[in-house]
C-alpha cells in the first residue's frame, strides 16, 4: 500500500516506522528544510514505553533518557497535593523523563531503519480528494494519489478541517514557559517534582537524563513555569533575573536549577490546545497523534498516546485489507482509550491551571486523601502509567 505520512513528529516516525515494517510504502512529509524536535521535555509512560519496544527503539531511547520513580506534587505551604510511585503498579515500572531531541533521535534512527522516506521542506497545504488523497504543498508541488494519508501534524493542524468530521480545537487560555537546564548537584533525578499555589502558580522540573549536542554534560532537567500566554510579554520584559527570583520565592529548593537561568531566551512558550474530533477518518484519510486529540500535558500522556495510535493503525491494517474497514477498526480500537486520557485531562487541567480558585481548592483538599485511599490510589496510578480505558478497567496494547 502506497501511505503518505503529513508530519515528521512523534506520531509520524512512529507511524512511519510501523507501517514501514509491514512492507508498505511510506513517504513522510515535513514542513521543515531539517527533520527536528519541537518542545519540550517529556514524561513517557509505561503504556508509551512499551509502544517504544514494540517499534525497536526503547533502549536507544533509555540510553538518553532518565529513569522516574514518582510524582510529587506540593503546595507552597508544604501540602501534599500527589504522591504517586510507580513501583506500587509492579517491581519494574517506572516512568522515563526524556528531552524531545533524544526521542526524536531514536524515532528518526528507526525510520532511516525501516526504508520509510522522508521529503523536508514540504509544508502540506491541502488534502486534495479524500477517496485518492493528493497532497499539495504550499509551494504548489503534488504528490499522490495514496492509498492512505496520515495526517500527523500535531496541535496546531489546519488540514484537519478539511475532514468531513465535526471537531472544535480551543486554545487553552494557560500555557507554560520551559528551558532545559543541567542538573549538576544531581539533586533533581528520580522524580517529577511539582509546586503550586492555588491554580495560579505552578512550577516542574522533570529529570530528562542527557540531551543531545547540550553543552554541559549529564544530567539535566526540564523547567516548567505555567503562565497565562497574554503574560508572556510581560514575564519577558520582567527579565530573567526578576523571573529566576519570583520562581524562587515559590520553591527555594529549586535553587541549584535556577542558578543555570541567565537569558529569558533559554525559555520557550508552549501553548496548547482541547482537539475534540467526532471521528478521525474522511475515506482514506485519518488522522493521529495531537492532530486528532491534542490535550494539555497536566496528565504527561499526548506522546504516548501518538506512539500508541500509530501502533493501532498497523495492527488495524493487518487485520484488514480494505482501508476504509482497517480505518473504522482503527477508530474502535482506539476510541476507549483516548475518551479516558482526553476527558480527564479537561478535568484535571482547571485544577492545575486556572484563574478561579475552587479547581485549586479542591485539589488541595482531596488530592491527598485520596492518592493514600486503596480503590482510588490505584485509579490515579494506572491513569498515571497511561492504561486506563472508558469507562471503566485496563486498556491493552493490540498485537
Ligand atoms: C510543555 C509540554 C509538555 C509536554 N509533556 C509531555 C509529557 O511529559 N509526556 C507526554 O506524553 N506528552 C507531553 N506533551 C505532549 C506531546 O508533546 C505531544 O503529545 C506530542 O508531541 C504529539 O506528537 P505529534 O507527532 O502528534 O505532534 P508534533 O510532535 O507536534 O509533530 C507534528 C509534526 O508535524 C509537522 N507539521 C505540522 N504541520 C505540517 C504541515 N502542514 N506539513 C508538513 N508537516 C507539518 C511539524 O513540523 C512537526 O514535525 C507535552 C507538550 C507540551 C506542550
């Protein structure tokens, strides 16, 4: 089957390297002249560690990345808010905190591997005829027809508008600055750790182990400061010197990572978006990966799902012939498990990020009580490790 991949991200590689396998042929298209990570760093989940294995690439991603024992969230007076390990779900479990750049390396080392191509600098502008999709670039390049298209192009997609699909994409009112910062006390490894005060004011760091072509060696961490994006003009303008104190007024802790902040320009607005599709498919067209679910990262699950998705496309294609069925299966089949992580996250976002107060409140409250009540500690653990379906029980990879 000829399948034409739009975006060289986590769901596209990921996609590409699984379709590729199954000996079909794959072309990805990216917008950019230079395949190359967006973002920031990343929690992966045990669901999405396991989609790592299964594509090839988990130990190559190990090797950068930094192993996370639990997730502890406080507030600014010393109140725990979470206290989730995973060696409560099994001996072995365990979170893996990564910088985009060592995900992506070993994503793009399994493409190069499988024979899938890849075409830079092809910015897709349109999805020309869903039944044989052509696609055209916006420099007026064709290339098609497919057999398949899978758009991948994250969030921020416009392309998916084109499906005969009712959809909404609002922009979360709340983003993050992030840097990416050595930890060189080692202070910070084995824990993502979180601060808070109220829904207001919340501050990461999450260990993400070595980062390719970084000047310092070792470890380092991830930085998430949250902010309203019509803030960010006003943070930058503050300097970093006044925003390296305001964070440290927050979390006097975090004072060995803060001393590596020196420019406003080591930190990078992320912006997110609630993608709500009624389906993912037009005839020969789906769409994966944020491009059809994008969430905000309060729950760490959007690349796990993307790794997830494109594993259940193959699996989906496998079991069918006919594209159009494999497409209806590939919905079904994912459907339980993205309801879950999509629902939830609009939940658990307002308590996190917001300006009103009660959403805080109420994490303050009972957030604690309940990591520490059996039946209840066990939802948030297996949510956490990303295996949690609608409306009820464990998902499961497919074969
Ligand atoms: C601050 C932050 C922290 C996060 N933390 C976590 C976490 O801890 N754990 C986790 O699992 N997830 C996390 N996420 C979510 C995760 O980053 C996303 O879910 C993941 O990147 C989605 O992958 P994707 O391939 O769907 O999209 P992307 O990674 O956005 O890739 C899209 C690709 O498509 C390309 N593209 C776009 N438009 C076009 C076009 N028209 N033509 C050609 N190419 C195009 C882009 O250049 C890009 O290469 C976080 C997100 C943010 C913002």
């Amino acid at each position: 089957m000829r399948i034409g991949i739009i975006g060289c991200g986590i769901a596209g590689q990921a996609a590409a390297i699984a379709l590729a396998r199954d000996g079909h042929d794959v072309t990805v298209f990216e917008r950019f002249a230079e395949a190359r990570p967006l973002g920031a760093g990343l929690l992966l989940q045990p669901s999405g560690q396991l989609a790592l294995e299964r594509l090839g690439v988990l130990d190559a991603a190990k090797r950068w990345g930094a192993p996370v024992q639990r997730l502890y969230g406080r507030t600014t007076g010393g109140r725990t808010v979470m206290d989730l390990r995973y060696a409560k779900l099994g001996k072995d479990v365990q979170g893996l905190g990564l910088h985009r750049a060592a995900l992506f390396q070993a994503l793009h080392d399994g493409v190069t591997a499988s024979g899938a191509k890849v075409v830079l600098g092809f910015e897709v502008a349109k999805i020309k005829d869903m039944r044989a999709p052509h696609l055209i670039a916006r420099d007026g390049r064709a290339e098609g027809p497919f057999d398949l298209v899978v758009d991948c192009a994250g969030a921020h997609d416009t392309l998916r508008k084109a499906l005969d699909a009712r959809q909404d994409d609002p922009v979360y009112p709340w983003g993050c600055l992030w840097a990416i910062l050595p930890d060189r006390t080692g202070a910070f490894g084995q824990e993502l750790r979180q601060v808070c005060e109220g829904a207001q004011i919340m501050i990461g760091i999450l260990p993400v182990g070595r980062v390719p072509g970084a000047e310092a060696e070792g470890d380092h961490v991830a930085l998430f400061w949250s902010l309203l994006h019509k803030q960010y003009g006003a943070q930058r303008t503050l300097g970093i010197d006044k925003l390296r104190a305001r964070i440290e007024h927050y979390w006097p802790q975090a004072k060995p990572v803060l001393e590596e902040l020196h420019d406003i320009n080591q930190f990078t607005l992320a912006t997110y978006r609630d993608v709500r599709m009624k389906n993912w498919r037009d005839k020969r067209v789906l769409v994966i990966g944020d491009a059809a679910h994008g969430t905000s990262p309060q729950l760490g699950q959007g690349a796990n799902l993307a790794l997830i998705d494109a594993l259940t496309l193959a699996s989906a294609l496998r079991r069918n012939t006919d594209v159009e069925m494999a497409l209806a299966a590939y919905e079904k089949m994912r459907r339980p498990h993205l309801r879950y992580y999509q629902t939830a996250s609009r939940r658990v976002t307002p308590m996190f990020q917001s300006h009103k107060r009660m959403p805080g409140w109420f994490r303050d409250i009972f957030f604690g009580p309940m990591a520490k009540t059996p039946g209840i500690a066990r939802i948030m653990r297996t949510t956490l490790a990303g295996v949690r379906k609608y409306p009820l029980g464990l998902w499961k990879l497919p074969d």
